[in-house]
C-alpha cells in the first residue's frame, strides 16, 4: 500500500502505482483531463468514494471513481450543478 494525501489533508492508504484498475483514469494515479481536474480530492470513508470539492465547497463524485465503481449510488450527492461539464 502507499500512501496519499488528499487535496483536503486526509491521509489515506492506497493501491501502489502499477496496480491501478485503468492506468489511463486513476483519481489516485493518473487522473483523466475532466472539468474537475483542479478541485482538491477528498475521500469519504463513509461511502467508499473520491469526491472532487468546488469552489464552492460541495464534493462531488471524481469521474474517474465514478467510472471505476459499481454502485449506481456513488453519483448521488448534494448537487450544486458545477459537476456538470461546462
């Protein structure tokens, strides 16, 4: 395992780089180029997702967590429409 600071101070343990699930979209690794490349990454343990924080403070879902889970409820969140592509 290695170790990963969140872009919110969280620190976590992760998969080692090399061992991704898609090396070509790993919100740890390699992230995408997605409209929320630039937000800080928080983890929430209470969910097992990778949320993106706006600039105004609210988590979304990380695209490249989305495309990786295999629960439809990973998109459920508190929505204030800057998830959405531009």
């Amino acid at each position: 395992m290695e170790e990963y600071r969140t872009g919110t101070g969280q620190l976590i343990y992760v998969h080692p780089r090399g061992l991704c699930q898609d090396p070509t979209a790993c919100v740890i690794h390699e992230p995408s180029d997605h409209h929320m490349i630039g937000w800080k990454t928080h983890w929430r343990g209470d969910r097992g997702l990778m949320e993106r924080i706006c600039p105004h403070d609210i988590g979304h879902p990380d695209p490249d967590h989305l495309d990786y889970s295999n629960e439809q409820t990973d998109g459920v969140h508190g929505c204030d429409g800057c998830c959405l592509e531009h």
